[in-house]
C-alpha cells in the first residue's frame, strides 16, 4: 500500500462525528509536542491517582465533557504509543505556530523536569509526576511558552487562543487549522449539550443554541485549500523520524478528510431523525449540501444503513412468511407496511427523491408487498387453474394495500406493475362490492331480490284480448354486515316507537289527557318506524339497474296485483 492509501486507512480509524471524545491529547491534556518522558509522567499520575482513589480527568478548558476513567487515559496514552494513531490524533488537535513549532513528539528530546519559568499558574507547585496542582502538564507548559495562543489556551482563554489564530491564519498556516480544529470541536460539545430527548421540541426555552455547522465546514474547506497547512504537516511527519510514517500520508489524510467530514455531519443528521428533531437534522443537510463536497451521497447512504438494513429485514421475513402461508398475505403486507414506514420516513429525511439507494429500498418494499398479495390471490385458484367459484379473495383490502404502498415506489416499471394489478383488484372488488357499504364483498345470502315485470305483448283469442307480461328480478348486492345493520336498525326502530309511545301515553295519562296520549304515541311510533324503512328504501330504489329498468316501463313485483 502507498503512503497515501495509508494515510486514507489511518484515517478511517477514527469514528465520526465525536472524534474528539477519545482524541489522546484532549484525553490526558497533552500538547502535540509531547514526549515519551511526558507520557511517561501521565501514566505514573494514572497509578498513583487509582492507587489513592482520586479522580485522574486533566483540568484543560477543552477538556472532554464525556467522563474521562482511568481507563480512558490508559487507552489515550496506547494512542499515543502507536505512531500512525497518534499522528491521526495530532491532526486533529491544536499545533504551534510556525514561528514557535518544535519538532515531532518522537524526536523531541526529554523535556525538563521543571517547567518554564512561569509556566505554571501562580501558586501552583510541581508534584514528582511532573504536573502542578492545577492539572497542567509539564509539557504544555513547554509547549506554550513561545506561542501566545496556545499559552491562552493553557490558561483557559479559549477566546484569545481564537483571536490570536484568526489574526495570524493569513500567513501560518498551523493557525488556519487550529481555527478549523476548535470550531469543529466546540460545534460537537455544543451539539451534544442542545441535543433534545426523544419527541422534545427543538428550541426549547434555555437550551444551548445549535452550533453554525457551515462555518465549520467553510473552515475545514479552507484548511484543504491551503497548501502551507500541509506542508506544515508533512514537516511534522518527516521530523518525527519514524520509518513507519511516510510523507505521503499528509497527502492520504487531505483526500481522506472530506468523506470523514461528511461521514460525520450525515450521522449527526441520522441521529437528529432518530431524536424526532427534524429541524437540527434538515440544518444539518443544508450545511453538508451547502459546503459542496463530493461524495455527500455516498455520506449520506452511510449513515442511512441501520435503516436500510431494518427495512431489508423487514421485507425478507415478509417474503419466507408469504411463502410459507400465502393464505395470509395481506396480514403479512399490511405488517410489513406498518413496520416499515416510520423507517422510510427516516431514509426519505436523508435521502433525496431520486437518489438510487432510495429508489431501490423503496422498490424493494412495493415488490415485497405486490408479491405477498399476489401469492394470496392464488391461493384461490383450482389446480386447473380456474378462479374458485365458493371462495373468493378480499378485492377490498388489496386494493387499500396497493393503495397505500403505491406512493412509496418511485421506479417507473414497478410503479406501471402496481397500477395494472390495482386496476384489475379494483374491477373485481366493484363487480363484487355491497351496494350499501361498497367496502365488503356482498353476500348472496344477504342480497336483496326485487321481481319487476312489464308487458311483453297481446293476443287476440276467440275471446277476447290475452296479455302477455315479461317478468325479471333484480339482485341488489349486500353483505352480511349492512344485512345485520338494517336488521338491527329495524329491531331498534320499533323499540323506539314502543318506548316512546309508552313514555307519551303515561306522561299523557298523569295530565288526565291518555286519549292524546295514546294518538300522539300512535303517531311517534309509526314515524319512529316507518322512518327507518323509509331510509332503507330510498337507497335500494336508487339502485342504477333498478332505475333503468323502472324507466324502461317496468313495475314492481312479479306480476300486476290481481293476477
């Protein structure tokens, strides 16, 4: 491998967005120019703290917000040990001016075992591991007594350390990438502290504003632009010494940097989706699409994964379920629909209209579903594969389920293939359909039959005129369930009329008027019962081939009354 596929691979070691929470410098509070005897003092400060049961976490203004174990500062210092982590770790941690720069770590000679004069806070003292009792290391120390940021830095003025970098960005190009370091890492701090609970509303009254991710990622941008940044680097490497650390790594790490970037900001947009805070998750997008970066897609697929690969999931224990009981295939899709929407939902947040990753996860989806229904349909079918004549599909609920996973296809093909399946579910469910509710199939058992009739032609016999008629009856569709309804509303219909004539009568007789009393509950019952069938009628009669069939000059029953 060359340094720079190195310097990719070294790179991708790290895990965004929160880089910084393990970055070994912020960990123990040591300067990039640390040496092993500097390391050295914060392993024996590790021992000696566990051994006294005191807390280890440096005292630095930009120290972690996470809790920082001993442990933590163990593995930190293994960091460190390692020449390709720790220069990860050096990239993304504060470095001296061109003017103050000391040579890498590795070839820094042993550094003294007091401090600078001055150096330490007043009143501070110097304890034999080589830190004074404010946390602050021996090595900072050294490391900051030729540079003015970093010293405010030590002192805890991150402010003056920015000030001092912003003024010096033009011409060093260390400052133009700490600049970019302290944005990127107070952005993540200020991110962590503003993130709302699940289902919380963003912006809630004192909550941390949300950190300006476009000037982190204008920042970084210009970083990459500026060659004496890299070349600052690249001398840091080659004074290392280190036969392990090529120069081409500084060119591995500056084409690696964007997509790690990227990576970053699309899981902090996923996680925003996760919290239910679509706000941060859409500044974040606009951020990320904003800085131009390419490769942004790629990014964002990758953060979409644990979503894609539920809804894979989801859709391959639909799929052996259809198989193994078609019979329940529109259980099986109506499930698959409810498991996976709130999750598309989320893939639709990061993912474009058009984007191939969603386009696929969606076809995927609707061909699962078309697939489950149509197993279903033939379960219906005789082994000579003609349509049963006893039982029949739910033509309904297809329908309301190629419906509904119609708006969740995008791709032409599969979005035709729906359309014709629902076309033909849609014909057989309104040939079939009940005429009073027209969301059931109907019942024969439950249909009613109304006989009409009409002349057909006379004849003239020996004694007279003989008159011919033509007779029909016309079946109007209704399930068992609108059957039972108009049953039960006829039941309630005259419990209704009796009541209130009841009530009427007795109300009547205490006035000493039971004859009206009995004629007005006379009247409210007929009109409590005839209303309903009155209603029940009226729709039937509106039936369209009963219509026609009216126009066209037949007439109720079977035959004229009288014959």
């Amino acid at each position: 491998m060359t340094s720079v596929g190195e310097g990719r691979e070294i790179l991708g070691q790290i895990s965004p967005p929160w880089l910084y929470d393990t970055n070994a410098f912020r960990v123990t509070g040591l300067a990039v120019t640390a040496s092993r005897r500097d390391m050295r003092r914060v392993s024996d400060r590790v021992k000696i703290a566990e051994r006294l049961g005191e807390a280890v976490a440096p005292a630095h203004a930009l120290a972690p917000r996470v809790p920082v174990t001993a442990a933590a500062l163990t593995a930190a210092l293994d960091r460190l040990r390692d020449p390709r982590l720790r220069l990860v770790d050096e990239f993304f941690w504060f470095w001296p001016s061109a003017a103050s720069a000391v040579p890498a770590a590795s070839a820094v000679p042993a550094a003294p075992t007091a401090p600078a004069e001055g150096a330490a806070p007043a009143g501070a003292s110097v304890d034999a591991a080589g830190a004074d009792d404010s946390g602050t290391t021996v090595a900072t120390a050294t490391a900051t007594a030729g540079d003015p940021a970093l010293a405010a830095l030590a002192a805890g003025d991150v402010d003056e350390a920015r000030r001092r970098w912003a003024e010096a960005a033009a011409d060093d190009g260390a400052a133009r990438h700490n600049l970019a370091v302290l944005a990127h890492l107070e952005a993540l701090d200020a991110e962590r502290a503003s993130a709302s609970p699940p289902g919380a509303a963003a912006g809630n009254a004192g909550a941390p504003a949300r950190p300006d991710w476009r000037e982190v990622y204008w920042l970084w941008a210009a970083v990459l632009r500026d060659e004496a940044c890299w070349e600052a680097f690249e001398t840091r490497i080659a004074a290392a010494g280190d036969a392990r650390l090529g120069v081409g790594l500084a060119a591995g790490i500056r084409s690696a940097l964007p997509d790690t970037l990227l990576v970053g900001g699309a899981r902090l947009a996923a996680a925003a989706v996760d919290a239910g805070d679509l706000p941060a998750a859409r500044s974040h997008l606009a951020a990320l699409r904003e800085s131009g970066s390419e490769g942004l897609d790629a990014a964002l697929r990758t953060a979409c994964e644990p979503w894609l690969a539920r809804v894979r999931s989801l859709c391959a224990d639909a799929d052996r379920a259809a198989q193994k009981s078609p019979v329940t295939g529109p259980d099986i899709a109506e499930r698959l629909l409810a498991d996976a929407e709130p999750t598309m939902a989320r893939i639709d947040e990061l993912l474009a209209p058009g984007n191939l990753t969603r386009v696929g996860i969606r076809d995927q989806l609707g061909q699962t579903v078309l697939t489950a229904l149509l197993l279903y349909d033939q379960t219906f079918v005789d082994a000579s594969g003609e349509a049963s004549t006893t039982e029949f599909p739910d033509h309904f609920r297809m329908g309301e389920l190629l419906r509904r996973v119609t708006p969740m296809v995008e791709s032409a093909a599969l979005t035709q293939r729906i359309g014709e399946n629902l076309a033909i579910v849609e014909r057989q469910a309104t040939a079939a359909a009940c005429y009073y509710c027209q969301r059931r199939r109907y019942d024969k058992a439950s249909s009613i039959s109304r006989p009409l009739h009409r002349i057909s032609h006379t004849e003239t016999t020996w004694n007279g005129r003989r008159i011919h008629y033509q007779s029909v009856t016309v079946t109007i569709p209704r399930c068992r369930d609108c059957a039972r309804n108009h049953q039960e509303r006829r039941i309630l219909s005259w419990l209704g009329g009796i009541s209130a004539f009841l009530a009427i009568v007795a109300v009547a007789t205490v006035l000493g008027a039971a004859g009206w009393g009995v004629l007005a509950g006379a009247v409210a019952f007929f009109i409590s019962v005839t209303w309903v069938r009155v209603t029940i009628k009226s729709k039937t009669d509106h039936f369209p081939p009963l219509v026609e069939l009216l126009v066209d000059k037949w007439q109720p029953g079977a035959k004229p009354a009288g014959q």
